[in-house]
C-alpha cells in the first residue's frame, strides 16, 4: 500500500483496507524464563535462515 501511495501519487484514504497473511512474533526471553517455558529451537533457526531474527 505504502508503494502505491509514493509511487502512483494515490491518496491513502482511496486504498480500502488490505489484510496480510504474514505476521510478526515477537517472544521475550525474560518472559519464557519466568514461565520456566522453552522455545523449541526450530523457531530460532528458521528465524535465522530466512534472515528474520532480530535480538535486542
């Protein structure tokens, strides 16, 4: 939507509502420890391989 907007000059109110079927999962750490929960290490290394592992 955002490349529509700057690229063919549209107004953003004129785009109706579009919704994605990707999503952004965000786990801290801190919290799974409290939890005393592990992450299976799958999620990790697929985050890593497809360069969307972000640490802070």
């Amino acid at each position: 939507m955002a490349q529509k907007i700057i690229e063919q000059d549209v107004r953003a109110g004129t785009i109706p509502i579009q919704i994605t079927g990707q999503y952004v999962v965000s786990i801290r750490k801190s919290a799974l420890d409290r939890r005393r929960l592990t992450l299976p290490t799958i999620y990790e290394a697929f985050g890593r391989t497809t360069a969307n592992f972000y640490e802070d």
